[in-house]
C-alpha cells in the first residue's frame, strides 16, 4: 500500500480558499521579474546605459522586485494587496520625482515667427502642392 494522499485522507475544510481569479493589479510575476533583473545585467543593457548616460546602470530596483514578487507567494490575499499597492505607490512616486521631458520642453500656442507654419493660412494647408 501507497502513502498518497487519497479524499480520504485529505481534510478539505483545512485547505486555503480560492476566491476567484487573481486580478491583473494584484499580479506580481516572479518569472518576468526575474527577466527584467537578467536583462538589467546583460552587457548590451550595461554598455548601452553606460554610452548614454556615462555610467553603470544599477540593477537593485529589479532585484528589489524579484524579492518582492518572491515574497508575496507567501502572503494572504488581503497582506498581497496591500504590500502592492504600498509598492506602487512608492514607485510611481519615485518615477514622478525623476525629471522628465516635461521639464525640458514648453507647449507653443503661437507658432514661431518665419517659420513655414506662421506663413500659412488656415486654409491653404489644405492645397499644398509639391
């Protein structure tokens, strides 16, 4: 005779409840994050960080996901959630913080005088003819 588990056997008022689908917002993937983190470290990611910026892209942002995301396998739906949400708020303020193209440019209302723009009519962008 076996040791495997049979209905028997099993206890199913001590199992943990499945409530449904976990919503898309309540996700963390442990396998893409852990993709985001290996590529951060290649050397094609490094060199091209390293080209445009002039130094070595820090890769601690994804581990710290990865931990995360490992983490929260073993938390309840409730602690989840709320780990999540402090997460991404944390984040997004973060990525709020960092300048932006925002910061580089200004809207025109007008456009600049001499330009092609400033000398057409509202009308004859129309009947250009090339």
């Amino acid at each position: 005779m076996t040791d495997k588990p049979t209905s028997e056997t099993f206890n199913w008022d001590e199992a943990p409840a499945n409530n449904g689908p976990i919503a898309p917002e309540d996700m963390c993937k442990a396998s893409q994050a852990f993709d985001q983190w290996f590529a951060c470290l290649t050397v094609g990611k490094q060199l091209s960080n390293y080209y445009r910026y002039g130094e070595k892209r820090g890769c601690g942002k994804h581990w710290s996901k990865l931990k995360l995301c490992m983490g929260l396998k073993l938390r309840s739906g409730e602690s989840r959630k709320e780990i999540l949400r402090e997460y991404r708020e944390k984040d997004e303020a973060e990525r709020n913080s960092l300048p932006n193209v925002l910061d580089v440019w200004t809207r025109r209302t007008e456009p600049l005088d001499g330009s092609p723009a400033s000398s057409m009519s509202t009308d004859s962008h129309t009947n250009v003819q090339f």
